[in-house]
C-alpha cells in the first residue's frame, strides 16, 4: 500500500494545476530515426503509448498528474541567423501539431486563464517557451511573431551568448545585457512574454531585473547556494524575486543539483577541454560522454531537488517557486524523479518534510500563473 503523503500528493495536483516550466520533448521527438523537421506530422511516434525512450508521453503525463506544460521550443546554438529562425518555427508548429493530434489530452494556451480552463476540462494545457534568444536572430520582429505563435516564454540565452546577452556558460562579453538587449525585454514586456533567466549570466539576471516591468522566471534552475553550478541562481538573485513578483522553478538536472555529479562533471569538462570538444555542444558533449573512459557518472536523487526547493523557498520566500524539470533535455534524473510521472513522489516527499497542501499548492503551479497574469496585465496596461 502507498504512504499516506503519496495519495495526498495525488489528490493536490487534482485539484491544483501542476505547472512544468521546461519539457524538451519537442526536441527529443525531431530526433527521431526518421523525423522530417519540415513538417509538423513528420514523426511516427504514438505518444498516447508507452515511449520508454523518452521521459515523457501522455500515460506517464496522466499519471505525473502535470496540468500546465511549457514545451520548450528548443533551437541549438550551432543553428544560427535564419536557420535558427526556421526551426524555432518548425518547433511552434510542432506543439500545435501535437495539440491538434492528442487534442483529447492537449489543448493550447496562451494565457493564465486559458491554462486554468484546460485543466478544469480535464486536458494538459500546452504553452510554448523559447529556449534560447538566438533563436530571434537579433530582431524584434520575429520576437512578436514567436508570441503570435503561442511562445509565452523566452530564454534569453542557452549555453552561448549571444549578441545582446550573456550566458552562464559562456565568456563574458557583454556585462550583462547591451542596449540592444535592455530592448529586448522591454519589449517581452510589453507584448506578455515572460522573460525567463535560466541559462544567463548572474551579471545577465541582475541587469534584466534592473529593467523588467514585470516578472521574470527561471524556468528550469536551481540554486547556486547549495549546488555550485554556474546555471544555477545565487541568492542575491533569488532575493530579489520577491519585490519583482517572480519564480525560479526549481530543474531536476543532476548537474545543477548534486555536489558529487557537480564534481563529475568539472572531470569530464576537464576531458573534453583536452580533447578539443566543446562541451557547450549538447550533441558534441553526449557523444563524448558516450566514448569516454572516465569514471561512472555518480546518482543523484530525490532529496538533492528537495535541498534545493527548501533553500529557494527560504530565500525567495514562498511565493516565488515553483518546479521545471527538464524531461528529454538531459540524459539521466534524479532516483525516484526518472520521468513525469514522478512528479508526485516529490510532493510527497515535501509533505512528509512537514509543507503544508497551500505551500505545495504554490509550488505546483499557482505562483508561475501568477506571474503569467501579471506579465499580461502589465501587457494590457502598455
């Protein structure tokens, strides 16, 4: 028999929404055998049957009780200028496909409201999230026609910089955010668009909450307090989300939330420096890892991410988190965390530590609406 806090973990997010901040399924499913990124139906794949090779389809969606999805529309950094701007397309067009096709479990939304009224119908709301600014290839145009197209949140950067931002994994270049990136944000500001800071540079964040009318997110990071990570938040940053209104939605990546994989990792950094291979390559990277003779990558588990929420709520305070796990963005999970229909198991472990169900409500995905509401009002008032 499950543990009491299992059932009333399950219960909760039957009734609450559970809001995950970054599903890279969408990637995942355009590097299929086979995939045709040039059109929407192009992938034969079943996701209302089991996909053991991935971490998400919509049985394990079901069971994880997840009610809000962002689906990342994720682009490389190695496509650049308009090859960038063509898959960030492909991918939107993607998520409406999928809503289109599973439209008895998906539904889109491009709004708070409309995220809430999904889930009281019983279907996943689906919004979309850029992942990574190059992706607009430096115009603000094609940063309005991404919200025309459903995309609710950018990250300014992914593991590069780009012109106007800095990354967390990359050289310094700008300081933080140039004139033409202040531009930016204003902007997201003024059309709803959330500005999320996973994947900046700390002096990136700081600059960005300098500038935002409203709230920002971290749509898949932790905390550099207690992982030293440099994707993850420091807390002068998380302090700093209360008077903004905003929300760092804790990742489950191993890298960003365990010491032990932390130290690893800086190994098999070391390793790919010596070999030439640029480990801000996700694809180079795991072909290295692949080959690599090096020791085991060590596990990490459901108690780092609970660390990780109980340090963020602390700093941040309890209104100002929330969770996004990072499903078929990276190769491994936490134990007890391995793919969404674990998403309970957390909750359940929060409620043991003593959170009360209005806490974990919040977590789940009332605080990121909140934001999303905010972030339009703001809109609306522009």
């Amino acid at each position: 028999m499950e543990n009491r806090e299992m059932e009333r973990a399950r219960t909760l997010l039957e009734s609450t929404p559970l809001v995950d901040g970054h599903n890279d399924l969408p990637w995942a499913l355009r590097l299929t055998p086979g995939a045709d990124a040039s059109r929407a139906d192009g992938f034969e794949v079943d996701l209302t049957r089991s996909q053991s090779h991935f971490h998400t389809d919509i049985p394990r969606l079901r069971a994880g009780r997840v009610g809000v999805q962002f689906w990342s529309v994720y682009v490389p950094c190695r496509l650049v200028g308009d090859a960038a701007v063509t898959a960030v397309v492909q991918q939107c067009e993607l998520v409406h496909h999928l809503a289109e096709r599973y439209s008895e479990h998906l539904q889109i939304a491009s709004t708070a409201a409309e995220a809430r009224s999904a889930f009281a119908a019983g279907r996943i709301a689906s919004l979309l999230g850029a992942e990574g600014g190059h992706s607009i290839n430096s115009s603000l145009g094609v940063l309005r026609a991404l919200h025309r197209l459903g995309v609710r949140y950018m990250t300014l950067t992914h593991n590069e910089n780009v012109p106007w931002a800095d990354s967390a994994t990359d050289e310094p270049v700008v300081g933080g955010l140039s004139d033409f990136g202040r531009e930016v944000v204003a902007e997201m500001n003024r059309i709803g668009m959330l500005v999320d800071l996973s994947h900046v540079a700390a002096t990136t964040m700081r600059d960005a909450l300098d500038h935002t009318t409203a709230p920002v997110i971290f749509s898949h990071s932790s905390c550099r307090a207690v992982t030293d990570h440099p994707r993850n938040v420091p807390d002068d940053v998380l302090s700093r989300l209360a008077g903004n209104g905003g929300v760092c939605m804790v990742t489950f990546v191993p890298y960003f939330v365990s010491g032990v994989v932390v130290e690893w990792d800086r190994q098999a950094q070391e390793a790919m420096a010596a070999a030439g291979v640029d480990q801000r390559d996700l694809d180079e990277r795991s072909r290295f890892l692949a080959g690599w003779s090096g020791p085991p990558m060590p596990s990490a588990g459901i108690d780092d991410v609970v660390a990780h929420v109980e340090h963020a709520r602390e700093v941040a305070g309890i209104d100002h988190i929330g969770i996004g796990g990072d499903y078929d963005g990276v190769g491994h999970l936490p134990a007890g965390l391995e793919d969404v229909s674990r998403y309970p198991a957390l909750f359940a472990a929060l409620l043991d530590r003593g959170w009360s169900e209005q806490d974990c409500a919040k977590l789940a995905g009332e605080n990121v609406l909140r934001a999303l509401e905010a972030a339009e009002e703001v809109a609306r008032s522009s």
